[in-house]
C-alpha cells in the first residue's frame, strides 16, 4: 500500500496519516462488529465483510484521489499494514475456539495463521510479478499496474462471499431466549404449588391457577466489558496493556512500511521487492507450523516469548546493514518467526476466559491492538519526512522486547482452562474434554 502511495507521489506524512486512519476505521469497525457479532450472526457479519472488501476494492482499482481513498479504506475493508489487524480477525478466531477442543485449539489456530500467511505469500509473490510485468507494457504507467491488482482484490472478495455461504450453523453460538430459564422455574413453581393444593380442597386449587401469571424480566443489555466477569478482567487487564505495546511497535514498522523502506533504501525492482515478501511469507507460514507443538511440548506462554524474542531482536538491529543480503536475513528472521506466537496468544486467551466471554474479550483485545497500531504509522511518517526513518525501527524493537519480557515475568506460572473444566459437561459435544484437558495440563510446561 505504501508503494502504491508513493507511486501516487504522495508524502511520508501522507502515507503514515493513511495507514493511521484505516486502522483507526478498522477500531470503530472491529468495536461494531464485536457488539453485534453473536447476536446477529457470525456469518452473516463475515459475509458482510467480503462485501465491503469489495466495495473498498472497486475504489482502489478507479480513483487515485487521496480523500476518496482514505474514505474508502476507513469505511471499506482493506489491509493499510499488511499486518494481522483487521476487524474481522476477532470473530474468526472466536469462531475457531469455539469449534474445537483446547487439546485440538492451539493446532488449528496455528493453521488458520499458516494458510493466511500462504495466501499473504502467493498473493505478494503475484503482485509483485504483475506489477513489474504490466509496467513495462507499452500504455502502462506503474500506478495503472497497481490499479490492476485492486481488480484482483475484488475477485477475492467475491470468492469470499462464497465461502462464507457455505459455513454450517456449528459456527455460530447457540442462541437461548433470556426468559426461556425464568419461565421454566415459574411454570415448575407453580405446577408445586397446584399439587400441593390439590391435597387440600378444590376452592384453593382454583385460587391458585386463577392467579396472574408472572411475566419474566427482560434482562437489560449488556455492555462489551459488562459481559466479562471481574476475574477475567484482572487476567486480561495485564494482557492488554502489554498487547498495546507490541502493537504500537508493529504499527510503526508495519510490513508495508518496512517493504517501503527497503524500497527506499535499496531502490529494489518491484519483482525484487515481490520475490523477498512472499519468502517471508513462506518461512512465517512454515514456522507457524510448529506453533501448535512447541505449545503442548512448552507451554502457550513460552513459545510465545520464546519465539517472538528474536523476531523483535531482528527489528532492532533491522536499519544497521548496509547490503540487501544481511538486512533481507534480518526481515526474514523477524517475518519467520513472527507469526508463531498468534495462534498460542489466542489459544491462551480463549484458556484463561470463559467461553460465552470469548467473543467479547476477543474484539476488546483486536480493538485495543487496532488502537494502539493507529498511532504507530503517523510516527514513522513523521520520521521517515526528516530522514529518520531508522529510529522507528530501533524503537519498534526496544518496545516488542518489552512486552516479551514482560509477558514472561506476568503469566508464566498461570493456570489455564480452569473455566472449561467446570463447563465441560454443559457442552455435549465435548465429553472426552476432560481427558483431553488433563492430557493438556500434563503437557504445557517443560519437565
């Protein structure tokens, strides 16, 4: 996205201030959607967004006006970083907790982020191969090419809409009525109270079904915090702010952003520049793999530090080569093994809160990432304006090193799934969890 900004001549400050606003639209979107998500439908709210990819798309691919753009991008779908934050990610993930056990959790969440960072890698490898090719046509000036990709963009959209009509109702959160449970302790009462009249005389039998029968409450809606208990959010309060840091750290040096860096301080073809983000891609989806294991074998906390550790080292040390081979080693490093520590980090969340919470807790964390990443791209603009793009990557790193440290000294030694043990009855499609939980606890931390 930065390059194409840049194709359009737009400056540093403008393209931080862009990337800034998507992901502020994506707050406001990713706050709306958690609200609403259970209630109207998860795939109903999937569906839509495929709609709005499309939509955003038709925009990019026609005008090159910097305003219809951004409105496009706040309002629309479309990813500023190149990055996980998207409004749709806390449902997806809600979605695949609540499909599968904690023993199977960490393994699929650890394949949805592979196959998105395959989809990331054929998708950068393509357009960049395109974008070099259409612009050496005759007649193709390169923001033509890049116009081309958004048509592309909008045939995903449309394969999306498809997909999410074929999701089954398993996706969704079983619905009950909120006076079904109130009814039914009434109408057990009063069946009581009938036979013990009838033990008496018929005159107190009719007074007792001749009485009003008593309408449940309706229970006021809750708020988005309302619905998470006080001890999830002590857990997640902690959570939280160390997730604001990391993520204020990505936003500065977001993928796109460091794409447009190297751009810029190499001055790469765009097939070049293609060829090193989709084998990124490919080494982050390899790496996510191993995720699910190291989790069972170590622990969701420490594969989480462990793994993240020297990809924010890699960030750090990121401006310091002055050849493409050892800064390209560097980015791989850091894109490699990025990505294993997102499929532990929801698995952990969906293992410390209950289930009819996840949701909720899920959004809350995408929102607060989301917020705390809007700020990251207009500093980096702002420096990359003054000849200071570099800080941002020092910076970036410093901070991610933080909240990996201060991951590790704050949950270590937590329990997990304590709520799904005493859940676990409730939920007959689960009757083996409670081998399959103790076969988890037995597993999750070094001997």
């Amino acid at each position: 996205m930065a390059l194409f900004f840049s194709s359009l001549n737009f400056s540093d400050l403008r393209i931080g201030l862009f990337m800034t606003l998507t992901l502020l639209g994506d707050l406001l979107l990713s706050l709306f959607l958690t609200l609403v998500a259970d209630r109207v439908g998860r795939r109903r709210v999937l569906f839509a967004g495929a709609f709005l990819m499309i939509l955003s798309g038709a925009v990019f691919a026609v005008f090159e006006n910097f305003w219809i753009l951004l409105v496009a991008a706040v309002f629309g779908v479309i990813s500023a970083t190149g990055g996980d934050f998207g409004p749709f990610r806390a449902i997806e993930e809600s979605t695949l907790s609540h499909l599968t056990t904690p023993k199977t959790r960490s393994d699929v969440l650890s394949w949805y982020v592979t196959t998105s960072s395959l989809g990331s890698a054929a998708g950068t490898e393509f357009s960049g191969r395109a974008v070099d090719f259409l612009q050496k046509l005759d007649g193709w000036a390169i923001t033509d090419a890049y116009h081309a990709i958004f048509w592309l963009y909008i045939v995903m959209g449309v394969v999306t809409m498809i997909f999410t009509l074929l999701m089954s109702e398993k996706c969704e959160v079983a619905q009950t009525s909120p006076g079904t449970e109130a009814s039914e302790m009434l109408l057990d009462e009063r069946q009581q109270r009938a036979e013990a009249a009838d033990e008496d005389n018929d005159e107190d039998r009719q007074d007792l079904r001749s009485a009003p029968f008593l309408k449940p409450e309706t229970p006021q809606k809750k708020s988005l915090f309302a619905q998470i208990l006080s001890d999830t959010r002590l857990i997640m309060y902690k959570l939280w702010f160390l997730l604001i840091v990391d993520s204020l750290a990505d936003g500065m040096v977001s993928y796109s952003l460091t794409n447009y860096y190297i751009d810029r301080k190499f001055n790469l073809s765009k097939s070049t520049l293609g060829d090193i983000i989709s084998a990124s891609y490919v080494l982050a989806s390899c790496s996510t793999v191993f995720a699910g294991p190291l989790a069972r074998r170590l622990g969701l906390i420490n594969t989480m530090v462990f793994t993240h550790l020297p990809s924010s080292v890699a960030v750090l040390l990121f401006p310091i080569p002055q050849g493409v081979p050892l800064t390209v080693t560097l980015f791989f490093v850091r894109v490699g093994l990025n990505n294993m520590d997102q499929a532990p980090r929801s698995a952990f969340i969906a293992a410390v809160v209950r289930p009819e919470e996840r949701t909720a807790v899920m959004g809350i964390t995408s929102m607060l990432r989301t917020l705390a990443a809007t700020l990251g791209p207009s500093v980096t603009g702002i420096l990359a304006d003054n000849d200071k793009f570099w800080i941002a990557f020092v910076a970036a790193g410093a901070l991610r090193i933080c909240y990996d440290l201060g991951l590790f000294a704050m949950f270590v030694n937590i329990k997990l799934y304590t709520h799904e043990l005493k859940d676990q009855v409730a939920d007959p499609r689960r009757s083996n969890d409670e081998e399959e939980l103790a076969e988890v606890e037995s597993t999750k931390r070094p001997t």
